[in-house]
C-alpha cells in the first residue's frame, strides 16, 4: 500500500487499497490504524478536505471497524 504524507496536525500520512477498501492511517505518535471497508469516495473526500484531521475526526473515527497495526 503507497501512502502520502499530508499536512494535518494529528495525521502523518495516509494510504489506501482499493481492492480491499482498507484506509491506512499513521499518526504523529507512531500508532497506524487500519480502517476496514471504507468506500473509496470516503478516501477521495478525505484526500480532497480541507483539514484531513478534521474530517477523519467527523466522518472515519468510530465509524469503521478498526485494526491497529503498531
């Protein structure tokens, strides 16, 4: 999975695998979540945000089931 770094105070980067609708997260504290069967217009909306942390924060947190990678 290729990730972009993003400009976000909270988000360090973010990758996605379409295949398999797996949203990839990294923090600024080391922790990587896996969000499992996230739409790909949800990935394209988080990448084309304005404040990727915030809309992680409305629209993605709590909202998916969730594995924690490190």
């Amino acid at each position: 999975m290729q990730k972009e770094s993003v400009y976000s105070s909270i988000l360090k980067s973010i990758g996605y695998e379409p295949a398999l609708k797996i949203l990839e997260i990294e923090f600024y504290d080391g922790i990587r979540l896996q969000y499992l069967d996230v739409p790909k217009n949800i990935f394209k909306k988080l990448m084309d945000a304005n404040s990727h942390g915030k809309f992680f924060l409305k629209n993605i947190k709590d909202k998916y089931r969730t594995i924690k990678i490190r």
